[in-house]
C-alpha cells in the first residue's frame, strides 16, 4: 500500500499549497461544510489519501517493518491535513460560531464520531448568541412572540395522550434551535438588521423535531436502563420519544408538536400554549410562532439538557427531570393560561389527598366531573397523572396487581 501511495504523489507532483490556497481564493465565499462531504471536490479525495497515509503511518509504527517513508510522502500528509483543517476554521469563523444542528440520519447513535442526543440544544451552545444584545434584538424582531392559541382557555384538560412534558421541552428547544439559525443567517450591512429572518413552518419543525427525537430516544433508553429497578416501568425518561417504526414517528409529530387539519390545529406544543400559528385574516398561516410563555418556558435550565453530569445522577437517584424552577414556571402558567389542566392537576390533588388513591376511584371522580365514559375517565386519569409523576408531585407504589398514588411534599407546596 505505501508503493502505491509514493506511486500516487509521483504521477500527480501537484503543489498542494498553491492548488488548495488558490481554489480557496477563487472561490472563498462558496466554501460550505457540505463541500467538505463532497467527493467531487479535490480537497476531499486528497484528504482521503492523507488519512490513509497516517492510519499506514500508525501502523507501521507497532510492526518490526523496515520500510522506507520518503520525507515528501510524509509533507503531503502533514500539508494536506492542515489546508483541511485551515478550511474547516475559515468555515466556522463565517459562521461566527453560529450554533447549528448536525442532520442525525447521517449517524448512528452511540458510535465513534456521532453526536451528542443533546448536541445544538443546550443553552451553553448557545451561550454566545444569548449573551448578544444586538442579536438577540434581531431575534425578537424577526421571531416576535404572539399571543397564546384560544385551545388553551379550553374547558376541556389535556388530552390523556399528552401523558409526557419533557417531550415538549426538546421539541421546543429544536425551534429555538433553529430561529437562533435563521436570526443569524440575517444579512447585516451595517445598518443594522435588513433582512427578515425565515420563519420555520410546522411541516418543516415536525420533520426536524422527529429527526432529533428518534436519535435521542437511544441515549434516553440507555440511560433508562442504567437507572434499571430504580424506576417503574411507564416512568422512564425515554417515554414519548419515538421508536424508529412509522405508527411511532407519526404518533410523536402529531402528539408533541402538532398538527393543522382545516382551521383546527392540535398538539401539546399547541394545546400547552406554548407556539401558536398566527392568523391573516381568516387563514392561518403555516408558520409557527413562539408565545412569550413557550420561550421563556424553552430558555429555563433544565438538569437534563443543561447539566448532564448532576442532572442525569439525580435522575438515577430519584426520577427527577425537571428543575423546581421549570415546576413552579409551568403550574403557574397552567393556573393563568390553561385553566383547564390546573383543574384537572388540582382534583387529582385534592382526590389523593383525602384518600381516593386508587386508579378506580380516581376514574370515578373523572366521570362525574368531566360527564366522561370509563375509557375516557381512563384515558384523562392515566395522561394526567403521568405528567404530575413527572413533575414529582405524585409518585406510584404496586403491590401486586393493585396501585396506589400518593402525594410528594412537593406537591403540598405548590397546591396548598
């Protein structure tokens, strides 16, 4: 193989620097990542080479082999390395440090070189940007927040189906994700902020949200199986997140960020009053807006997306996902905004409280409260109570087949 190499570099005696510095110059504007993907460019195939010559390099270092490397063989690999690299840099200073969204259906989770489940949605990604007066004026402007969707004054609570919120933080933390994108791709001539910034549609938020979600779904599970008899099977963090089959995909889509039949739009994003689609005239417009509660509710910490190390111990130890600020922030939104699932959480409380702990009793008092049938008493009871376990105001005990409920001290603070 390194006869082969030393006949490449003599059939093609190409002075690397010249070539390279000049096609940056010529075309210095129209270096993107994607070219660097790209087996068409010649960058590329002779970056391929030099990584065949280190990993020969390497090789060659742990055997008694006695060949000979030509100093130049060595040059090409050292020069042609570091133009790849200078690229890469020149790349990333355009992009000011931007944060951005590597595409997960290029990786397979968990292997050498794939990303983080987590990567481009943490606030320390993102730090740069929200620490920036100047953009964050931009982002406002061009991202500005409407008013919440007329669903969450609802009479009616959430839906059972909704029996998860952390689904709704990532969701949310994707759209942040990529408004903080659009702002930036924002020309800026010196006068300020020209350009109006792209606004991401439901369809295209739906695919990139289901994108990331599917990824991420292999590290929850491995965390899940890690935290093993410490958690009740239902509980576990990975829950919500969609398997790779389609049934799961489309579940997740229309359950956790939404969907737009005729005049209607449903989902938790939607229903939590969290994003709205505004309205022109009588149409709604298939673009899909922040409220001021769903950004403020996306940028709080959070212990899983924001502190991993701590975070993810005291979910080992206790379930914990959420921050009692995130807690405190979404009871007092639903008690303001979505009336509805406040009654439903307070019930709950108040049923548990005076010993109706049982899931029977707890459907019994939902019939009569809601004029529901038992599969819908079913259904309200079991979404409900699964948010409330996640927010570590209840927890569930099993004995045998039976299961009981039972209120955290949390849970008297915030509903006493």
């Amino acid at each position: 193989m390194v006869k082969d190499i030393m006949l490449f570099i003599r059939e093609n005696n190409l002075n690397i620097f010249r070539r390279v510095h000049h096609a940056f110059s010529m075309a210095e504007d129209e270096w993107r990542v994607a070219d660097l993907l790209d087996d068409d460019q010649a960058i590329v195939a002779d970056a391929k080479l030099a990584k065949q010559i280190v990993e020969v390099l390497s090789t060659l270092d742990e055997t008694n082999l006695d060949v000979r490397v030509p100093k130049a063989a060595r040059e090409f690999a050292e020069n042609t390395l570091s133009e790849w690299f200078e690229i890469i840099a020149e790349i990333e200073k355009k992009r000011g440090n931007i944060p951005y969204l590597i595409n997960r259906e290029l990786y397979q989770p968990g292997t050498d070189g794939s990303p983080d489940w987590d990567q481009g949605l943490r606030l320390t990604d993102w730090k740069h940007w929200l620490s920036n007066p100047e953009f964050m004026e931009a982002f406002y402007q061009h991202f500005h927040l409407t008013k919440l969707h007329t669903s969450t004054k609802s009479e009616s609570p959430l839906s059972g189906y909704y029996n998860r919120i952390f689904p709704v933080k990532f969701v949310l933390r994707v759209l942040v994700a990529h408004s903080l994108i659009n702002t930036h791709e924002i020309s800026n001539d010196g006068e300020g902020w020209m350009e109006e910034a792209e606004q991401i549609t439901l369809d295209e938020l739906r695919k990139s949200a289901l994108e990331h979600a599917v990824y991420a779904r292999d590290s929850l599970v491995g965390i899940d199986r890690k935290a093993g008899a410490l958690k009740n099977v239902g509980t576990e963090i990975a829950v919500g997140f969609p398997e790779s089959n389609e049934k799961a995909k489309e579940r997740f889509v229309a359950q956790f960020v939404g969907s737009k039949r005729k005049k209607e739009l449903t989902g938790a994003l939607i229903e939590m009053g969290f994003v709205n689609l505004p309205k022109f005239i009588t149409f709604t417009v298939d673009e899909v807006h922040f409220t001021p509660e769903g950004l403020n509710f996306a940028l709080l910490p959070n212990p899983i997306l924001d502190d991993g190390g701590k975070g993810w111990m005291e979910y080992l130890q206790t379930g914990k996902r959420f921050s009692d600020v995130e807690v405190k922030f979404l009871l007092e939104h639903f008690r303001k905004n979505v009336p509805a699932e406040w009654g439903l959480m307070q019930a709950i409380y108040t049923a548990i409280r005076s010993g109706n702990n049982r899931p029977k009793s707890l459907d019994e008092l939902l019939m009569m409260r809601y004029e529901a049938v038992p599969t819908q008493a079913s259904q309200l009871r079991n979404g409900v109570v699964s948010r409330m376990e996640e927010l570590m105001l209840l927890s569930r005990t099993k004995e045998g087949r039976e299961v009981r409920y039972e209120l955290t001290n949390f849970a008297e603070t915030m509903f006493s």
